[in-house]
C-alpha cells in the first residue's frame, strides 16, 4: 500500500500539475483495490498543496475538462441544493448516485453548508463571523457529512468524499485546507479543487484578505481501470501555459448570479447586464454550453476573450 506525498515538497503552481504527478504515480506506484468489486489503483494518504488557488482549471486538451460543468456545480452548491434533476443538467452521471431518483443525499455540499434551518444562520454564516471575531481561530470548519452513523450503511449509493473544509488566516491571507476521504483523480479532483479553491476565494473577498494556499488531504486517492488509457493518453499530451482566472472582486452579485444561473439553465429570460464583469464571464460560459451550436466554452471566457 503506497502511502506518497504527490512531491518532494508536494506543492504545485497548478492543478494541471497536481493532475499530472497525481497521475504518473497512481500508474507506477498504486496498488490494485476493489472497494464494492470496483478495480481501481491506489495512494493512501496522500496530500498535495496548490501555491496559486486561482490557477483552479485544468488546460490538458485530452482531459477535456469542462469549465461549465465546473461553474454548473459551484452554483448547485450555492444555492443550497440537493436536486438531482439541477446538477443531472451539467453532470448526467450523477443520476447513478441518487436513491430516491430526486436528489443526492451525500455530496450535496451547498446543502450543508449554506441552508438555514429552523431560521438559524448557515454554517457558512457563522464561519464568517467566527473569522471576524477571532482572525486566528483555528475553529473556522465547515462540515459536510450529514449524519456519520448514515454515510456507514453499505447500501447508501452516494456518500460525501469531502468531510471538512477548513479556513485559516495567516498574515492576512485565507489559507484552505480540504481532507477528502476518498477521491477519484479523473472524475472528482479536478472539480473537487476548482469548487474548494472557489469558496475559499469568495472568503477572502468577503473579509477583505488576500487568497492564501490551497492544502489537500486524500485518505485515498484513486483511479479506476476503466479509466487507465485516458490517464495515459493525457500524460503523452503536453500541458498548455498554465492559466489563471482573474482575482474575484467582489461576492455581492452571487445571490443574482445564481439567480441567473438558473434562468439560463431553464431556458427562461433574464438579463446577464445585472452582473458585472467577473461574474458575468461566469455566466457565459454557461450560455455559451446550452447553446447546443456553440463549441465548449474554453478558458479563454475566463479572460473576457469571448
């Protein structure tokens, strides 16, 4: 059982290159498992930290990883979702994962994090103030299990990979760390990061802070057999420049940015004017996906290139 650090120093200035090294070692040194008779090759304990979070899109054109998948899942999260029938729109895989056929009961982050029950505030909503009233606390975890005595019944399809998401702010930067049960490099960690390194933003522009590292945690970090040739395939293709999206300015607009998310992905009106730049690129990369004559939205929306 390999249990590796992703490098030497395991720090890595994009998530092409944490991909990439994930990869090489998963394929030289994993060892063979089959949780629920599933092959898969595996590292244990595995960790890895992302110097620069906004450098959170994967360019290798084999990966063909897409931007609006990306973005379609942030704003499921968001919005306090478990609907099935909304995430299944970006990501038609996941009605494998529901047990009821409506919605999904373990990976719904959002969910736990930012619905307010009974009229008390959000996980989220308190984080926030945790941080503003003690900058250095080391309390500042958002939770993403539901009940753990439920995520230990064999027959449940879906069961959070994320357990917790911790925020620390160390010379006036908000660094994230992420421990992650189980994560499958092709499927889940390219989402995973872009989604972690994406609330951590919206924290630091919230409180004002620069955006600090990104440190991640894997019990076990995996990939399946079926999956083996497209790893090869994207190790023989040439990483692109590495690209960056722009600093967030702003986390005002992100109640009407779901808002409009949602009009788009209904195919009801709406006008994209009432957000501004950054998140308005955000939004056409979306419509550029449901627009069934477009290609797939490249990062090059990320730059207001469009």
């Amino acid at each position: 059982m390999a249990a590796i650090a992703m490098d030497n120093n395991s720090e890595f200035p994009s998530l092409d290159g944490i991909q990439r090294r994930a990869l090489e070692l998963l394929l030289s040194q994993g060892s063979p498992v089959s949780p629920r008779g599933i092959r898969t090759n595996e590292l244990l304990a595995t960790k890895f930290t992302l110097r620069n979070p906004r450098r959170r899109c994967v360019a290798n054109a084999t990966r063909r990883w897409s931007l609006a998948m990306a973005i379609g899942e942030l704003c499921w999260h968001l919005s306090g979702s478990d609907d099935l029938s909304f995430i299944a729109r970006y990501a038609p895989r996941w009605r494998e994962f529901s047990d009821d056929d409506a919605t999904i009961a373990g990976s719904c982050y959002g969910k736990r994090v930012f619905e307010q029950r009974d009229g008390e505030p959000s996980q989220w909503d308190r984080l926030i103030d945790l941080l503003r009233v003690d900058p250095a606390s080391r309390r500042a975890v958002l939770h993403f299990e539901e009940s753990p005595i439920a995520a230990l019944r064999p027959s449940l399809k879906d069961v959070a990979c994320a357990i917790t998401l911790q925020f620390l702010i160390r010379d006036d930067a908000v660094h994230a760390v992420v421990y992650m049960r189980s994560n499958d490099v092709i499927l889940g960690l390219p989402y995973d990061v872009f989604l972690f390194t994406m609330l951590q933003e919206i924290i630091s522009t919230q409180l004002g802070l620069k955006l600090g590292q990104y440190h991640h945690f894997c019990g076990s970090l995996h990939l399946y057999d079926r999956h083996i040739d497209l790893a090869e395939r994207i190790l023989a293709t040439e990483d692109r420049e590495w690209h960056e999206m722009p600093p967030m300015q702003s986390v005002d607009e992100i109640n009407t940015f779901v808002r409009i998310e949602k009009a788009i992905r209904q195919g009801k009106s709406y006008n994209i004017e009432e957000v501004s730049g950054y998140w308005r690129q955000l939004l056409l990369a979306l419509i550029k996906h449901f627009d069934k004559k477009a290609i797939e939205p490249g990062l090059d929306v990320l730059a207001g290139r469009t």
